[in-house]
C-alpha cells in the first residue's frame, strides 16, 4: 500500500507547481544547512535547488546521499485537497495547520505552503521521525 502511496504524494507536489506555487519563496531559506545537519545527525551537503514541473525544491543530502531533507513549496489549495482526499493525520505543535503522511509534512500559512520531508530510510516513511517536528516548525515560522 505504502509503495503506492508515495508515488502519489510526489505527483500531487507537481500538480502544485501547475496550480500556482508561490516560487518567490526559496525553499532553500525556510532550512539551512546547518538545521538539516542537525535533523539528519550528519553534515548535510549545500540545498541543491531546482524548479520544474515538481515546484520549487530544496534537498539536502547527507554525504553519502543516503538521508536526505527534502522542502518543497505548494499551493494552499493543494495541501486543502490532499487533507480531504488522502485523509492526512493532523500534526499538533506546528503553528499553523500541519499534516504528516509517508515520512513529510505538509502545511500551509496564508498564501503559502510547503512540504518537508526528512528521509533516513524506507522506515521514515512509515513513522514519524523525531526531528521531522522540528523542521516543521521551523518552516512553519518561516512561510
């Protein structure tokens, strides 16, 4: 079930750039280098930037490129749709509305939103990992 379900978190991040995804936020400021350092227990190489058909996106990668934190930025309306289509759990302890499912959080603020993805392996996209929260946080205050 789960292998299936990730495919379909990712596309509709790319359905959000098509929506209209705020690209004047830089997904790469909402984490640092050195928060996705911390988040990863491990020197996270420089955010590798791109934008495309999957939005503006952020990815730091750990050196051997086996974890990695992922932000992407989104359309409200998209993160709207997903909670009411594939039934997000809600996440408390994020400022703003927030919704993790397979190993991201997904949120939004006023005309904003993002997702954050902290990946150390299959299993974060089955459990919450601890230092998933604060990166929401942390782009949560940032949006």
């Amino acid at each position: 079930m789960l292998h299936r379900l990730v495919p379909v978190v990712f596309a509709l991040g790319s359905v959000a750039f098509a929506m209209g995804a705020n690209a004047a936020t830089d997904p790469c400021k909402l984490v640092s280098q050195a928060e996705a350092s911390k988040a990863l227990a491990a020197a996270a190489q420089a955010g590798e930037k791109a934008q495309g058909t999957s939005g503006a996106t952020c990815r730091y990668y750990s050196p051997d490129h086996t974890k990695n934190v992922f932000v992407q930025m989104m359309s409200p309306a998209t993160v709207n749709g997903m909670e009411s289509t594939l039934h997000l759990k809600p996440l408390a302890g994020v400022s703003v509305p927030a919704y993790w499912l397979a190993g991201s959080v997904f949120m939004a603020k006023g005309a904003q939103a993002a997702q954050v993805t902290l990946y150390t392996g299959v299993s974060s996209m089955q459990k919450m990992e601890p230092g998933l929260v604060p990166l929401a946080k942390l782009v949560a205050g940032r949006l």
